[in-house]
C-alpha cells in the first residue's frame, strides 16, 4: 500500500509517530539554558539578570496535580535553607485562568515566588505537556539537570544531590 507521494504507508505512519512521540525540547544538560523571562504572581519580573550568577530551579506544577503538592514542603525546606546561599526557586504553575486563584492560594504557604504559566516567556523549555518538571541552571547559566529524560520526582535528598555542589561554585 502506497503512503505519502509513493513512499509506503507505514514508513509514513512510523515517521510520524517518532514526530509526535519525541520530547518536546530542544535543550540538553552542560549547555546554556534557554532565556526565560517570567512576571511572578506578586507582579515582580525575574529573568536572566535576575537569575544571574545563583543557582535556579525553575519547576512547573499545578494546583490540581497530586505529585506537585506533594514536592513543595521538600522544595519549601530546601528553598528555607539554602536561599541565602544563592538558590533561586519559580514555582510556574500551568493552572487554566479558573483554577487560578487555587494556585495562588497554594503559594500563600511558601516562600519561594510563584508565576502563572500565561505570565512566563520560558518556550525554550519546549511543551510543558506533564508535570511535575523541573529544571536546574547553575550561576554561569548552564542548564544542569534537564527533568525531560525522567524525572524521579524531588524530594530532599534529590534536591541536596543535585543542587548543593552547584551553590559551592562560584
């Protein structure tokens, strides 16, 4: 059975299916991070200039995901302890614009700033199609965990592995 301009159909459907199932992104781990520029829920702009030389977490959740709400209390403690040590944290909820407030609700509770997702350039990071996803940038700018290629979910310890040696270096 003849497909797309002679080629035969099932080449075409496997090529589109490794279209449609290949990630997203377009970024790797050791390269620069994609530029971001995010208006947090306090109306503050963060962005490069602002992330310049600390570490930062960008992570993105919603108020209906069980899996996000059970991170934050980890991220919330990790944040306590090391912000002063330059540890940066965006909380980018993907909430639609009705559940909203719930997320601002939820962010009442931590310390770390918050960002609607509607307020957040950050398509260099590629479709945010599942959370929760995080990402880690070091204080040269360079993208140091890339949570597309699994992410185990955050807890205290994955947090101290991955980002306490990058707030060691200048």
């Amino acid at each position: 059975m003849k497909g797309l301009n002679g080629v035969p159909a099932l080449l075409v459907v496997l090529a589109l299916a490794a279209v449609i199932c290949t990630p997203a992104r377009a970024i790797e781990e050791g390269a620069p991070a994609p530029g971001y520029e995010i208006h947090l829920l306090n109306g503050q702009p963060f962005g490069i200039s602002e992330g310049s030389g600390k570490v930062v977490l960008l992570h993105f959740w919603a108020s209906w995901c069980v899996p996000c709400r059970e991170e934050m209390p980890a991220m919330e403690r990790y944040y306590q302890k090391h912000h002063q040590e330059g540890l940066e944290l965006i909380a980018i909820s993907m909430d639609d614009a009705e559940d909203l407030q719930k997320a601002r609700d939820i962010m009442k509770g931590y310390s770390f700033p918050g960002a609607w997702i509607r307020d957040a350039k950050v398509k260099g990071y590629g479709r945010i199609w599942r959370i929760p996803l995080s990402f880690v940038i070091d204080r040269k700018g360079i993208l140091r965990r890339d949570a597309w290629d699994g992410d185990a979910g955050i807890d205290e310890a994955t947090l101290d592995k991955t980002i306490t040696p990058l707030l060691s270096h200048p």
